[in-house]
C-alpha cells in the first residue's frame, strides 16, 4: 500500500470506530423498556430507577465528549505531524535504537496523562460525586497516580526495553521472542497481581475469625478448594460500590472481598459469590483464559511482524526513516477491526464462564442468596438492567443479570 492509502485507512478506522462505539451507547441509552422485567422489578423503586436512568445518561454524555476529544487529538497529531514532531524530538535525545522507543513512547504516555489528568478529575470528583459512589480523597488519586507512574515506568519500560531489543537483534523471528515474553508476563501477573501489586494500591487484611469465616471454610471444605488466602480489600477507600475477585494459580491463588461487600451483604450471600469465584478455578477458566489470550497475542505479534519494517507506514506519518516506534504505532490502529473481533470471541468465552461459575455455584452452595447477591451489586452501582442485546454480545464479558437470574432459576 502506499503512503497515501496507509494514512487514509488510519483516519478511516479512528473515525468510524468513533461512531460505532456512540451509536452503540445510543443503542444502550434509547433501550429504556415501559416496565422492568419481572424478575429484576424489585431492585428499584420508581425513584432509584430513574436515578439510574440518569447515571447511565451522564456516563454516556461524558464518555463522548472524552472519546470526541481524544479523537480529535489523533487526527490532529496525525494531520499536523504531530508523531513526526514526536520522532523528532526523540532523536535529538537519543539515537540508540532501543532508547530512541522508550524515549518515543515516554514522551507519549506523558502527554497523554496531561490531557486525560482533567477528565480523570472530572469522572471521579464530579459524576462519581454527584451519585454518591466517591470516596477517593484528593490525596489518595495524587498517591494513585504516583503510584502508577512508578508502575508503568519500571515495569512498562523493561517490557518494552526487552520487545525493542528483541526487534533489534533476533531480526524477522523477534515476534516469537517478544510472544515467549509476553506469555511470561501473562503468567507471572495471573499469579501474583493479588500479592504483589493490589498491595501497592489498597490494604489486604486477612479475613477475621467469626461467623462469615466459618461459614466461607465449611463450604471450601465441602468442594475440596484450599483455601489459604482470603483476604477483605479496603475498597471503600476509593468507591461505594462492592465487588471480590479471585487471582492466582496454585499456591500463589487468592480470593479477594471487598470491605464494601463484607459490611454490606449476608453471610450467605457473601458465600455464594465466593462460590461462583470457586467455580471459575474448579472448571479452570483462569487457565482457558491465559491460554486464549496468549494465542491472541502470538496473532497479534505475528502480524507486526510482516509490517513492522515497511518504510510505507513511517512515509505516511511523514517519517522518512523506518523505526520500531512507528511501525508499532500505525500498526496498533491499523488492528483495531480485528483487535475488536477477537474481543468478541473473548467475551463470547467469558459469558460462558459466567454461566458455568454461576451453575457451579448454585449447585455445590444455594442460587437464591447469589441471585440476591447479584441484585443487591446491580442496585448498589445504579447498572443499567437493560442494555442493548447489541451492547452485551460486543461488549459485555459478563451475561446480563437478568440473563443470569433465569439462568439460575431455571
């Protein structure tokens, strides 16, 4: 392909995933049924459903003009030279092969967190304040975001370090290197997200000795699921709303709740949850996901590769020196129909781990205090009930809660 077409099809795609995306939140928005279904009509009363109605609206309305903008930022970079300026600057730094992409993408990623820094702001302090759902304090975002700086600078930067050097020196089979790395990655962070970097962000404690405890032992007994790290996250440092997680592999496994849902639900319906995060390990969809997502990866490297070289692509950013740095920027762009394809399949996979985590648990514990459970974490968080048919098979890792319910009921 020629320059010409190369920068043509980039503008393409941004522009009409753009719409896409709002025609889908215009799906979501205008899907508003004259009455809830039966099954989920207890969770609001008349004036909590219309205050979802409304959080879902301002989310939406807020999530364009944060999608228009950063539209409007890329095409701006792209027709104004912006990325050429950016390669530019780099090289006037540093003219290592290596360095020259981390300085590259550093100059980025800083940029980018300047300009998202208002929105950010304006999501937590504004919408999530308005709702009642805020409790992050101006000091806890300042200490997140050092946090994540830290984060992404040290960890983010060896990664990408390893990836350009892989380019540099393992020529055309640098895909099956950096794939071999990213497997690593993947592997390492499933087993010790919970342990290592959760810790980094929120406070872990074990849970106490008493009522909830006993009752969470006896049923992990019943299933023969070893359970030697549950821990309650101090999530209403940030948030209203309540959620638990399991992470792990092996020994390393860990099941998070957080405070919000410790204080909040019943010791059954505490159990049931943890009874559905049980059945993901039992029926081993941490593992089908890994797996699944590295064969996502291996494509997506692959692909790179046939066109990480081509001088075309710097030529339609007006760069006339091929680097590392540009082709994986035009590239990442370039993949976005198919990067939204396999999202599909992904999701498509994870609704059905949901259905299965949910039977496991209805089998091996009780339904109806999960279906409270899932009513009450619906309430909580003002979620949309009824979202666009479209919606969910695009976006939704998770069944919709009324498709869970008459899953469970059945």
């Amino acid at each position: 392909m020629t320059p010409e077409i190369i920068f043509n099809t980039l503008i393409a795609i941004l522009v009409l995933s753009f719409f896409f995306n709002q025609w889908i939140n215009w799906l979501d928005t205008t899907n508003e049924p004259i009455k809830l279904p039966q099954e989920i009509a207890d969770i609001y009363d008349e004036e909590k459903y219309l205050k979802s109605k409304k959080y879902d609206k301002v989310k939406t309305k807020f999530s364009f003009i944060s999608s228009a903008f950063s539209l409007l930022l890329m095409l701006g970079m792209l027709f104004f030279d912006g990325f050429a300026f950016t390669d530019e600057l780099s090289r006037s730094i540093t003219n290592h092969p290596v360095l020259l992409s981390l300085v590259f993408f550093a100059i980025l990623m800083v940029v980018s967190d300047i300009v998202s820094l208002p929105f950010s702001l304006y999501s937590i302090f504004v919408i999530e304040e308005k709702f009642g759902f805020n409790k992050t304090t101006i000091k806890t975002f300042i200490l997140d975001k050092i946090k994540g700086a830290l984060v992404a600078t040290i960890l983010g930067g060896v990664v990408l370090y390893l990836f350009v050097w892989f380019y540099s020196f393992t020529g055309h089979l640098f895909w099956l290197w950096s794939w071999f790395l990213f497997v690593v990655i993947m592997l390492l962070m499933t087993m010790f997200y919970a342990s290592i970097f959760v810790p980094l962000f929120n406070k872990l404690t074990p849970l106490p000795e008493g009522e909830l405890r006993t009752e969470i032992e006896q049923y992990c007994d019943k299933v023969g699921f070893k359970l030697d790290n549950l821990f309650v996250m101090d999530g209403s440092k940030r948030s209203t709303k309540a959620n638990a997680f399991f992470s792990g592999l092996g020994a390393k496994k860990r099941i998070v709740l957080y405070d919000t849902l410790v204080d909040n639900y019943s010791k059954e319906e505490i159990t049931a949850v943890l009874a559905h995060e049980v059945g993901h390990y039992k029926k081993k969809h941490t593992l089908t996901t890994l797996f699944l997502s590295a064969f996502q990866v291996g494509i997506m490297l692959y692909l790179l590769s046939l066109v990480i070289n081509s001088s075309q692509i710097s030529l339609a950013l007006g760069i006339d020196t091929p680097s590392f740095h540009i082709g994986f920027l035009v590239f990442s762009i370039l993949y976005t129909p198919l990067s939204m394809l396999t999202g599909i399949l992904m999701n498509v996979v994870s609704r059905k781990n949901e259905y299965e985590a949910d039977n496991f648990a209805k089998t091996t514990y009780n339904h109806l205090p999960l279906i409270s459970s899932l009513k009450k974490l619906s309430g909580d968080s003002l979620s949309n009930l009824t979202p666009h048919q479209i919606n969910v098979f695009i976006n939704y890792s998770h069944p919709t809660l009324l498709q869970r319910i008459r899953s469970l009921n059945k």
